[in-house]
C-alpha cells in the first residue's frame, strides 16, 4: 500500500478509470502481497469491471465438477478466464461463492442434495451421496446456481 501511494500519489484508483484490465493487473501483480485473486477484487468490486475471482470455493467447485484439472486457484484463474462469456464474471463468481459454502462445502459436501451430481465428476461423490444430513446442515438461503445469469 505505501508502494503504491508512493508510486501514484493517493490510494484513489479513479485514474485506472481508464486502464484496461491487463494493466490492471500488471501494475498490481508488481507490487508485493498482491496476486490474481486480489487483483481481480479490485476490479469487480471496488472497479466494477468484468472480472472473476479464484478463490478457494470457486478452485474447489470447478475441479470437483471437472471444469478444470488444477492444483492452485491461481492455474484455475488462468485456466477458466477466457472461456466464461463477457459480462456473466460476477455472476458466476457469486453464485459459486453461495454454491461452496452452503453445497459443496469443503468438508462435508452436500451431494446427496446436489443438483449437480450427475454432471460431477468428483469420484466421492457416491460416498457423499448416502451420507446422513441433519437438518442443521441445510441453509435457508438455498438457491439456482444460475439464478443471477441471464
Ligand atoms: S455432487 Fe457433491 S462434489 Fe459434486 S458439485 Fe455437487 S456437492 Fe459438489
């Protein structure tokens, strides 16, 4: 953070207004402590571009469902950036977001509830499908994986 108000003044990213995304993302990726998943924070959230954060639900979902064979979120990131249609980022990085916390958890995954399970290709998934779930374990905020997209 003092690197880049050193380097450009203030903390105001309204003169990046103007940047695209790949210089975006060079000028951030110089700088110490921040990697693609921040980066792309930046700009979905505080930038409002079309940007889709890897983050530990979003690795973990697309590898389980078999979307991607990668060992880090950040080989996930560059491995999905191109193929997910312009303008659909966001949407998808929230849903998947809502997805790995309430169904495919990390732990404990949902599967026997899943209405992804027969497109899934995490092999425990059979071993998840049988298993017990208490009424505790099923959020309210249950919801379409695809809700937001249009
Ligand atoms: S079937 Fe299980 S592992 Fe596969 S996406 Fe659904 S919850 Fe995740």
């Amino acid at each position: 953070m003092k690197n880049l108000k050193k380097n450009f003044g203030s903390l105001d990213l309204e003169f990046m207004n103007e940047y695209t995304d790949e210089k975006i993302y060079e000028i951030f990726l110089n700088h110490k402590g921040f990697g693609v998943k921040t980066v792309s924070c930046v700009l979905i959230f505080a930038m409002g571009r079309d940007a889709f954060p890897v983050d530990t639900h979003v690795h973990r979902i697309l590898n389980r469902l078999g979307i991607v064979k990668t060992s880090s979120a950040e080989k996930t990131f560059e491995a999905v950036k191109e193929i997910i249609p312009e303008g659909k980022k966001y949407e998808l990085h929230s849903n998947l977001i809502k997805f790995g916390r309430n169904i495919c958890r990390a732990k404990n995954p949902l599967c026997s509830i899943c209405f992804l399970y027969k497109v899934c290709e995490f092999p425990e998934k059979k071993f998840y499908r049988f298993k017990k779930i208490n009424a505790s374990d099923i959020k309210e905020n249950n919801f379409i994986i695809l809700e937001n997209l249009s």
